[in-house]
C-alpha cells in the first residue's frame, strides 16, 4: 500500500545528505518546510566558526523567484519601496516591500543578472503577491527555489576558502557585487552578501552540483577551519549585526490578523530603504502619509546592562511600558547583551534609557530582573572586514 | 402534578441546555420530547446491532465550550476528540489531503499550486479576521437595533467597536463574506478547482443554496467559528456518537433536578389572557407553567404548536415566509471493514477527517441544479467521515461506520412525495458514487439507512429537514433570527420563548441559542444569571 502522506513530508535540501552527515548531534528543525538543522555539533562553537574561521550554511531553502522580461525593472520599481534602478548588473540590493496599507510584507536581496533579468531572495514565501503585483507588466515570475541549492559561506577566512576552491581573484569582489564562475562544466555564481553581517559570500549552483560544492568546499577550506552552522547560530549572527527577520520581528503585513500589528518600513528602522521620489510603488500613499503624520512605533537597538537575554521582555520607562522587545541575545563577539525593541513613538531616539523587564529561569527559580538598557546607534557589530575590498586572507 | 415553573418543549441539545441553566437557577423545570428517545437532531442510535449511527448531526466544533465547561458535560461523560484529517477524492485519482498542522497543509496544497498554497496564508489571516469578528458575540443576545434601552445601546456600541476595530479593508471583507457567493469569495484566493472545491462545500452543507449564490460565503464562515479545546476551526466527534452530547448535557439537567418526560407529544401552546399557562399534548395531558420555552423551529413553533388567534398577524406572516428549505439528506451505512479511496491507504490519517468526491465548483453547482429542478443531485456533494476510525464505540471491532451526509436533496420530488422508489435511487446514486472511487465498498455494505429531508422532518420535527432550523443567510441572522423584533429569544406571548437554532446565532450543535434564551428567561424572573459569559479570543 502507498503512503500518500508521506508526499506532505519536510523536503530535504540537495545538500541534505552532506548536512546529514554533519549533524553530529541530530537536532533538526522546520525552516520554509524543509528539514534543517538547528545545530551540527555545538551552537556557540558553531556561531565562532562565523566570527573567527568560515562558517557554512545550507540556505537552500530560502525562496528564490526569477523576474525576467522587459518590464522586469518597472516592476520591482513597482513592487518593492527602493530605487531598483540604482542596481547595476551583476549588483545585489537588499529591499523591503509593503502591501497597499504601507506595511512591510517581507524583506529581501534582489539579484541583477542582466538587463532585464532580476532574482528575488525572499525569506518568506512570495509567489501569490508576486503574480499578483505583475499584472499589467510584460514579465515572467519563476519560482526557482527548488532550482537552486545556495551555501552561505560566511567569516574571515571565507574568501580565502571560496579562492582555495577555485575562485580565482574573489577578493576583489565587492559587498553587494556578484560573479559567476565555470564549476564542473555549469555555472557557479557567488554573490557577496549573508545574513551573519561578517566578510562572506553565498554560494549558487545547480541542485545537481551541491554534493559536489560541498565536498570541494568542505576539501578547500579544511586549513581554514570551516564548519558547517546551523539556524541557531545564526540567529545570534544577525542579532549581533542588527538584522531584521519576518515572522519575528515583524508580522508580515498580509497575514496579520489583529488590527495594528503590521510594521511599516519607518517602523521598522528601513526608512533609508524607501524612496519616495519614485512616482509610484505599492504602498507609497500611506508611507507619505506616515512621513507626514508620524509613524507609531520605532525600532530600536537596545544594549541591556548584564549578561541575561532581554527576551520577550516589556520596556519600561518608569511604571509604563513602552515597548517589547522581539529579539534579543547576548552577542559573543561585541561581548554585549543586545535586544531589537518596538517602542511607541517618541521614544527610542539614540541614547534614550530604560528598563528591560527581564524574567529568567535557573533550576526552576524564576528571577525578575530590572535591566537598565540604552538605544544605541547601529548595531553592534559592524567590522570592517565586512565592507574592506580587497577581501582580507583571514 | 404537573405544576412546573418553566416547560421546554423539544429535548434537543439546545432544549436541554436552556432547561439545564432554569434548572441551575433554581426553576422546577420539565422537558417534554414528542421521540421515545432524547437528543433531537443530536442522536446517536443502534439501529443495527452493534453499529450506533449519528443519524443527524455527525460532527462537532461549534459546542461552546464555556458550556461544556459550565455544565461539567466532560463530568457527565462527554470527551469530545479532534479528528485531523479530510481529503477530497479526484477523478484523475489523486486527492487533496487536509491536514490539521498547517505547515503540512502548505506542503499538500503546494503539491496542486503553489500560488495557491501561498494564498492560503493571506486566506487564513481573512478568515480567521472574520470569526475573530463573530466569536465574540456567540454567547449573547443580539442587540435590537431600533431599541433605545441603555443596555440594547451599550451591545450595539460593541458591535460598532468590534466592526470598526477591522479598520476599512477588514469592513469591505465583513460586508464581502456576509454577503458574496462561496464560490466568489475563494476565486479571490485560488485558482485550482480542486482546493476551491473542497473549500467551497463548507458553504452549502444544509443550504439551499449554490456555491455562487449570493450568502453562501458566511455558511463557511459558520462552519469555521468553532473549536476543539482553542483550535478555531477545529472540529471533532463527540465520543459514543453526537447521541453523547444530549447525554450529557441531560445528565446536567438531571443534576439539577429536572426532568425529562418522552413520548410528550406537543399539541399546543396554551395561552390565556396573552400569557401562556402551559401545554397540551395530542393525549389530552397538561403540563401548567408560566414559562414555556420551545426548541421547535419558528415554524413549527408558530404555525404548528401555537394558535393563530393567540398570536399577532405580523408574526404568523414572517413565520410562514422564514426560509427553511431542505435541502441535505444522509446515509448511515454499517461496513463490514474499511473502504478504500484512489488506492489510499485506509489507515491513512486523511481517512479520519471529512471525505468529499466534489472535485469542482462546477460539479457542486450542477448538483444544486438538479435540487432547483425538485430532485436528488444526480452528482451530489458528499460529506462522508468514518467516526469509528477515531472512535472505537461506533462499531464492533474492525468493522466500521459511516456517515455521509448528501447535498442535495430536495423535501418533493417533481412537487409529489418521496416514493420508496425515489428513496432507493436516492440511495443508489450516493452508494454509486462513492464506489467510482472506492472498488471495495459496495460489498462492504451490512446495513444502511437512508434518510430524505421528509424523513428528517417527520423523525426530528425540523421543517423541511433543514438542518439549521433556518438558513443561514444574512437576512435570517443576528438580529433578524428568526425575525425582526424577536430575536431576543422572547415570542409575542408572555411567558413564551424560543432556544431552538432558529435564534441567534444559529444552527449546528452550538448549545448557545439555548444558554442565551436561558439568561433573557431569568432577567424576565428577576432571578440571577447561571449562564457563562463568552470567553474572549486574545
């Protein structure tokens, strides 16, 4: 007997049998319905293989949609709140998009490959509202997330152990700018960006090459240090670097379903994101409305006294509370204790104080901690290794 | 004697709940049932040896549990258990399977569509908007919009809050989904006929309605606003049968001290002096009560039961127009073991949910065809689950029971009675049916019982064998159920009230009507409410 269920099964990545090998300690997640792991072998050594050696993470699953066609550009222009004109080919811009209300549905990289010819790196799946928006417009949406296998290949030493593995000259590769090399008789692109805010790259290929990727990779970065990572340590990664996640730190905008929980990209920290010199893009009307009104909300930084997470927690200024926090984790390598907070507007300008209220447990005791906390400028974590062209050795 | 303080007529599960919160309040209640047997349309019989079948109601969600809760109905035996399956048969042989985690859902919708799949996000945030609007306004009386008595204001005000809370795209999705086709609303979301096909027959399972006729969309909404244990949606078998919730809730009402009195045919309503004093039953016994509450359906209650002359014309006249079209018929068939379907595994999870052969809107809107045209769909939407996969009650062990309720099923044929001929190729076409599909199952068959909407009428009392007791369109909701000016559950006599599912807020196995009638009872009495509040969704 058949067991049509099992078609509803989590897919595995075309790395999977690689990963699964790696997996050390078998703990294992749902990430975008596929089977990934939560951690390899050790989650603080495997986050210190992002900040010290190369870092690997199997990002396959993120979605990936190809926009081609002459209105391609018009389209996005369209679509998402920045100037995608300003992208060069072979450029990779980060956006957010909003629907008709001005609330962000989810963010994103947008890859130029030719012309008229972009990829859409979404972290949530985008497909319905992509179709959606291209009506009227002479383009042709692929869903290509299950054609491409992509690696991130993130820290120091991870231009040194793409080049080892035969990416002559990578080093001279720009953040944000992308290249395509010859790799077993296909194409091989690599794009200068990851979500670790550290040096490093992402790496595409055929689902059919990813094995191969993977062993000559693993082979080539060996003296290097390269360790596979996985989503655990990566959430610390970007929390360090201050980077936004949908589902998290924001509802995306068309799933909310309690009035007032959407974010717009003000809200959210990413003004500098939206060009409202554009004639036209989706929810342009009410992000001008908001410019001139005043946003609701504002996204802040907050570097927390002491050493336990600000999760979950309330911000108090005095008995009220102002805010919640949506992410929080203490960061290794800044040896800070970072939080993102939403905070109702007019708080949260830079240097602003509060208290974290903060609830942990140890051995069944629960403690409250008061935590005086500051909303800092930037993240924390920003090297200059990260923007520095040439890329450093190590 | 037969000196009561209240008399419910009709020991349906809303009857008994009514009777149960007098009863809490300190009333001497009685509970007349015309059936030798309790439960109305919430029964659960051993009509063949070994198999009890839920010959009406099959299913439950919509049970309010801050009445399950309040009357201990878990205490007083019920255990109602989520079933978390469901799939919808295809022609070409393949299905689409329904999944209870949501995750796996996307995954089995994306194997038909991914865009679909995706829009399903956008359609569960709609949805869930939508009963989140409703939810809280189950467990009380409509306000009446024409009233200005502070506490009708203060409910409309609420009203007004909660609507304006959707902001201005929510309201154009209210006024959408009370109003547009089923069929309409999901060709917003999806394009494959398959996922919209086994959406869409939430919206006109016991209606008289296609999937694009206008009003349709709010039927899959009611069918939505319920919960098993918080999981809006949700819908589980009561355990021994749906015959369990009456049960229960009897034993409740036994706690109390009530009483329950069958074979207590109603003849009428008694009323003198423009209050009512009792009833009369077809034997010639009386039972005397200043309160007589009926779970009857409006017609039955005010064209059957009460006196014309007892009553003010206008009321007689929207009695005799309120919609209560039948529409749905069932078979409840005794299996020697389990079927199989397009080669799935039996013991498949999908297998324990609700199984449908619709595989396209069209196919569902030509079997309302054949219903305007006075006869059964000849290509008919089935609702079919198998209880005694999830409970073990049903059936002996490793046989089976099944029950399939059949959309459509007009109350004549061609204008003239049911003929037993009619019943048999009523019955041939569903078996028929669900063989295309299933090879093994004819030979299966024990025993089954077939049950038209004249059967359903003259068995349970409901008119029309309508399963809601009134459709449930806008216009026949809130505080238009069942008309204009009473939907506060009291009738134009005093002393005379309503708790049946042709009041606020409607049909299914909800047990609110009867809680709500029961607290406007007990303010009349001056006496203090025992009936729950609503819980809030947060």
């Amino acid at each position: 007997m058949n067991l049509p269920s099992r078609a509803t099964m989590l897919l595995e990545t075309p790395f999977h049998s690689r990963v699964a090998e790696r997996c050390e300690i078998n703990d294992w997640g749902n990430w975008m319905g596929y089977t990934t792991p939560n951690a390899f072998f050790d989650v603080e050594l495997e986050y210190f293989s992002i900040r010290s050696t190369t870092g690997v993470f199997d990002l396959s699953p993120m979605n990936k949609y190809r926009i081609q066609g002459p209105d391609a550009e018009a389209y996005l222009n369209r679509m998402a709140t920045r100037n995608i004109s300003k992208i060069g080919i072979n450029r990779v811009g980060y956006t957010v998009w909003c629907n008709d209300a001005g609330m962000v549905m989810d963010d994103g990289t947008i890859f130029r490959l030719g012309e008229s010819d972009y990829r859409l790196c979404s972290y949530q799946r985008a497909i319905d509202w992509l179709l959606w928006c291209a009506m009227g417009f002479d383009v042709t949406i692929t869903d290509e997330t299950e054609d491409l296998a992509a690696l991130a290949v993130q820290g120091p030493t991870s231009c040194t152990s793409l080049t080892e593995m035969g990416l002559t000259d990578l080093n001279t590769l720009k953040p944000f700018g992308m290249r395509t090399y010859d790799f077993e008789g296909e194409k091989l692109m690599v794009s200068r960006t990851g979500f670790t805010g550290d040096l490093g790259y992402e790496v595409w290929v055929s689902p059919e090459k990813a094995e191969t990727l993977w062993d000559q990779l693993f082979d080539a970065g060996k003296e290097y240090l390269i360790k596979p990572f996985g989503s655990y340590a990566l959430d610390i990664a970007r929390i360090e670097t201050g980077f936004i996640q949908a589902g998290v730190d924001f509802v995306p905008a068309e799933e909310m379903v309690r009035p007032g929980r959407a974010r717009s990209p003000f809200e959210l920290g990413l003004s500098w994101l939206v060009d409202l010199e554009k004639p036209l893009f989706n929810g342009r009307t009410a992000l001008l409305k908001e410019k001139a009104n005043g946003s609701r909300y504002r996204f802040a930084i907050l570097n927390v006294d002491g050493n336990k997470p600000a999760e979950h927690s309330f911000i108090m200024k005095g008995d009220r509370q102002i805010g919640t926090v949506t992410s929080a984790a203490w960061c290794p390598t800044a040896k800070s204790n970072i939080a993102f907070a939403q905070l109702e507007m007019p708080e949260g300008a830079i240097g602003s104080e509060y208290v974290a209220e903060i609830y942990y447990q140890r051995e069944l005791h629960w403690t409250r901690l008061l935590a005086p906390c500051k909303v800092i400028d930037g993240p924390i974590f920003n090297p200059k290794r990260r923007r520095k062209t040439p890329a450093i050795p190590h | 004697m037969n000196n009561y303080d209240a008399i419910v007529i009709g020991a349906g599960h809303n009857g008994l709940t009514n009777a149960a919160y007098l009863a809490k309040a300190g009333l001497k209640v009685a509970v007349l049932e015309r059936n030798p047997y309790i439960g109305g349309a919430t029964v659960s019989r051993e009509l063949h040896k070994g198999w009890y079948y839920s010959n009406c109601s099959y299913v439950c969600s919509l049970l309010r549990p801050e009445i399950a809760r309040d009357l201990e109905l878990p205490r007083h035996g019920l255990q109602v258990v989520p079933f978390g399956g469901g799939a919808t048969f295809m022609r070409n042989g393949d299905h689409l399977g329904n999944y209870h985690d949501h995750d796996r859902h996307y995954r089995e919708m994306a194997r038909h569509s991914k865009r679909d799949a995706n829009a399903y996000e956008r359609y569960t945030a709609d949805v869930t908007k939508q009963t989140r609007l409703i939810r809280p306004f189950l467990m009380r009386t409509p306000p009446d919009p024409t009233s200005m008595k502070p506490r009708d204001l203060s409910d409309l005000l609420d009203f007004a809050k909660a609507f304006l809370n959707m902001g201005e795209a929510g309201l154009a999705d209210t006024i959408a989904f009370w109003t547009k086709s089923v069929g309409d609303y999901l060709g917003e979301y999806f394009e494959t006929d398959v996922i919209k096909a086994h959406m869409a027959g939430s919206g006109i399972i016991g209606t008289a309605l296609g999937v694009y006729s206008p009003g349709t969309a709010y039927v899959l909404l009611h069918h939505y606003m319920g919960d098993v244990d918080g999981n809006v949606g949700s819908w589980g078998f009561a355990r021994g049968g749906m015959g369990a919730v009456a049960d229960a809730i009897a034993k409740a009402f036994k706690s109390y001290g009530g009483e329950i009195i069958c074979d207590a045919d109603v003849d009428q309503i008694m009323v003198r002096g423009g209050k009512t004093t009792g009833v009369a039953l077809r034997n010639g016994d009386e039972y005397l009560a200043p309160i007589v509450v009926s779970n009857l359906d409006p017609k039955r209650t005010f064209l059957d039961i009460m006196d014309a002359k007892d009553l003010p014309a206008a009321v007689v006249k929207k009695a005799e127009n309120f919609k209560i079209r039948g529409s749905s018929g069932k078979l409840n068939i005794a299996l020697d073991g389990l079927p199989i379907f397009n080669g799935l595994d039996a013991k498949n999870p999908m297998m324990a949910g609700d199984l449908h052969f619709s595989d396209s809107l069209e196919r569902q809107e030509r079997a309302y065809d054949d219903w305007k045209s006075e006869t059964w769909s000849k290509d008919p939407y089935l609702d079919m689950m198998i209880p005694s996969l999830t409970d073990p009650t049903m059936a002996p062990p490793g046989k089976h029971m099944m029950s399939v309720f059949v959309q459509y099923a007009p109350l004549k044929i061609d204008g003239r009675d049911w003929t037993a001929e009619d019943k048999a190729g009523f019955e041939k076409t569903v078996i028929d049916q669900i063989s295309t599909y299933s090879p093994n199952f004819k030979d299966l068959i024990l025993h089954c019982e077939t049950r038209t909407p004249q059967d359903i009428e003259a068995e349970v009392g409901l008119t029309e064998g309508n399963i809601f007791q009134g459709e449930l369109t806008f216009d026949q909701l809130l505080f238009n159920r069942p008309f204009p000016g009473y939907a506060q559950y009291r009738g134009p006599v005093t002393g005379m009230y309503m708790c049946g599912s042709g009041t606020h807020p409607g049909g299914g196995v909800m047990a609110a009507p009867g809680a709500n009638a029961a607290r406007e009872i007990l303010r009349d009495l001056n006496k203090p409410n025992t009936v729950p509040g609503g819980y809030a969704d947060d």
